[in-house]
C-alpha cells in the first residue's frame, strides 16, 4: 500500500498530477486546493497518498497534508459520498474551514459546494459533527515536509478571507477564484498577506 509519495512534479492539471519518482510516473488525483499548493513541472514534491484497490483499477488520491488525507477519509463514510465527490468537497473549502462548518451545522456554507445538497449537508452535520472536533482545532508549523510544504497561517488567512469575501455575497467558486489569482500573481507576497490585504486584493481582481 503506498502511503507517501516524493519525486518530481513531471505533469500537473487540475485535478490530477504525474509524479516521477525514480523514473516510474505515478498519476495520483488531487484537490484543486492541493493542486494551487504545489510547485511548477520540474521541482519536488512530497504527497500523502491514500490507495484505492479495486478489481479493475487502483487509484491514487493526493494530499498535501495529513490533515486533508483525514478528511477525505471521513468524508467517504458518509452515505452518498464517494472519493470524487470528497474531493470536489475539499476542493471547494479548507480542512479546518469544512471541519468547523460541519461542526457548527453551517448549511449555508456547505450547500454552496460543488455537489453538496441539502440532504448531503445533513448527512455530513450528523455523521460526522463529532468526528470532525479534532481536525477543526488550529495546528501550528508546518503540516507537509519537502518543497510542497504550505504554512498554516497561510491557509488559514486565504481561508479567513474567502469566508469574508463570501459573506459579502460573492460566490463560493468565484471568492476562491479571486484569491487564487492573487496567489498565483505573487506567490511570496501572498503568502505574507494578512487577512485584510488579501480581501482588498481579490476585490480588485474581482472589479
């Protein structure tokens, strides 16, 4: 069973990477937010890998911290709620941000991801409000070794200020968007952001 992955980034899409690792290509699936975090064709990187064994297919699904690996996890527990699914979910909302919406049953929120209806959001209040406690504390450091690795604080800014630009009545999809372009703009000056800075600059991106 593989567990982790390091090589190098040898093809990168939405959704879906190739890592070289000792000249054997792995294709392992990935969150868009996973996706955003890692670096251009050609570096480093490491993933925390869960593996899917079926008859007719083995699947790799990629994180970039065991935070998120947990999650998905969880997630495909829930009735209803398979590995795409899981990952359309963690793509539209952080780790911590999911967790301490389905914690506090924050419907609104969890309606407005991509697949995610009334009825699923229930499910996910009531099957997983328990299990989700732990995961939706604030950790400190580093969540990832290697090159890919992405600081908490960062995360939990980008976060913070797409739940503030949604709370201005701007669409999940488009919030994330606007912050990714600003990410993708200046990757260090973003990451220095705070929260306040980030939302001025999305604004713009959105005007």
């Amino acid at each position: 069973m593989i567990a982790t992955l390091r090589g190098i980034l040898a093809h990168k899409q939405s959704g879906l990477v190739v890592i070289d690792v000792q000249g054997v290509g792995y294709e392992v699936l990935v969150s868009g937010r996973t996706c955003d975090r890692l670096p251009a064709a050609g570096e480093e990187i490491f993933l925390h890998i869960q593996t899917n064994v079926r008859e007719d297919a083995i699947t790799l699904y990629g994180f970039a911290d065991q935070e998120e690996k947990e999650l998905f996890l969880l997630l495909n527990t829930v009735s209803g709620i398979g590995p795409k699914l899981a990952l359309a979910i963690l793509s539209g909302m952080g780790a911590r941000e999911l967790c301490r919406a389905i914690n506090g049953k924050d419907m609104a929120r969890l309606t407005a991801l991509s697949g995610v209806g009334k009825k699923t959001a229930q499910r996910l209040c009531m099957e997983l409000g328990e299990k989700v406690v732990a995961l939706a504390a604030p950790v400190s450091g580093p969540v990832a070794a290697g090159p890919a690795e992405a600081h908490t604080a960062e995360g939990a800014a980008m976060e913070d200020a797409a739940s503030a630009l949604i709370n201005l009545g701007y669409p999940q999809a488009m919030a994330w968007q606007a912050l990714r372009s600003v990410q993708q703009r200046d990757p260090e000056a973003a990451a220095a952001m705070e929260v306040a800075e980030l939302i001025r600059e999305a604004l713009r991106a959105l005007a």
